[in-house]
C-alpha cells in the first residue's frame, strides 16, 4: 500500500515536471509583439512590431497617423489591426470565413535564421522565406523578405487547412493560395 501510494506520487511529480517542461517548450517562441483576435504574433530580436508593420504597407497603417510616434504600444495596434485585416480580406478573397480561427504568426529576422530554426525544432529542411506548418498551426516567415502577398498566401494555407476535414492536396492548396497572392499584390501593390 505504501509502496503504490509512493509510485502514484512519484508518477504525479513526473507528469508535473513533464507539463512543466512542455509548457516551457511552448513558451519559447520569442517575444509576443502583438495579440490580435486572429492570430498571436512573436518576433525574434531584433524584428519588433515596427520592423513588422513598416514591411507591410497596408492600408491599415493609416492609423498610425493618428497615433504617437515610436510608441510601442501604438505599434503593436497597428500591428493588430493590420493582421486581422489582412485576415478578413484572405476570407473574403477565398470565400472561407472560420470567426473562431486563432493561429500563430512567427516572424524570424532573416531566411538563414527561419531556415536553421526549422531544422533545430522540427527537423524540416525549408530554405524558403515563409511556411505555413499545419501541426503547430504556426506561419513562419522571415523579416527580411515579408511582404504582404506573402504573408496573405501564408493565411490562405491556414484557412484552408483548418476549414476543411481533409486538407486539398498540396497543388489545389498552392493554387488558392496563390490567387490569395495575386490578388493582394493587385490590390495593395507588391
Ligand atoms: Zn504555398
């Protein structure tokens, strides 16, 4: 008796340490720049919010006229603003509309550093400047080379992934996904 009760406290303060590693695990995805309804945004320094949001050049930025220069916090609206914006116009553009979507956005400072992070955490060999990887329902994507349509291509494969049972293959996935590209290049400029 004393010895089980001994196993079951061992096996409770096991699983504690375990959750506690995964939940450290989960924690490490760099520095949260912005929370928006639809996706959590982290940067790894030295991207922050402006260095996101001064690439994106959307029409949302028109806000920022209005708000104080430099502020952090601001930024970080903007930044919000802009992510689920572009979120709502993907929707639209491929008639897929998921209210309750909530995904991550990782941005990395450059593709060597998106490349090496991907082959240290997950083992993928991508050297590529954005991914959209289902399994952690995260996009991936480098600061250096962001831009709207590619970011906006990104969402396409996260929609699309999420709304249907059996995700499109690959090729019919790439096709919407680069309408979604095509048309936000044409309507925001590239
Ligand atoms: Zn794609």
């Amino acid at each position: 008796m004393k010895k089980s009760l001994g196993l079951l406290i061992s096996l409770i303060i096991g699983l504690g340490i375990n959750l506690s590693l995964a939940l450290g695990q989960e924690e490490n995805k760099g520095t949260l720049i912005a929370d928006s309804q639809y996706f959590s945004i982290y940067a790894e320094a030295p991207v922050d919010a402006y260095a996101v949001v001064s690439k994106l050049k959307f029409d949302y930025l028109r806000f920022g006229e209005k708000l104080t220069k430099g502020a952090e916090d601001d930024l970080a609206q903007i930044l919000v603003k802009t992510i689920d914006g572009l979120y709502l116009e993907v929707s639209d553009i491929i008639d897929i509309h998921i209210y309750s979507f909530k995904g991550t956005i990782r941005v990395l400072p450059d593709r060597p550093s998106l490349e090496a992070l991907l082959k240290k955490d997950y083992n993928l060999d991508f050297p590529e400047r954005s991914l959209y990887y289902f399994e952690k329902n995260t996009i991936f994507i480098s600061q250096a080379d962001i831009t709207l349509g590619m970011l906006g291509h990104e969402m396409a494969h996260a929609i699309i992934s999420n709304f249907f049972v059996v995700p499109p293959p690959p090729k019919v996935q790439e096709i919407l996904a680069g309408y979604v590209e095509y048309s936000l290049n044409k309507v925001h400029g590239s």
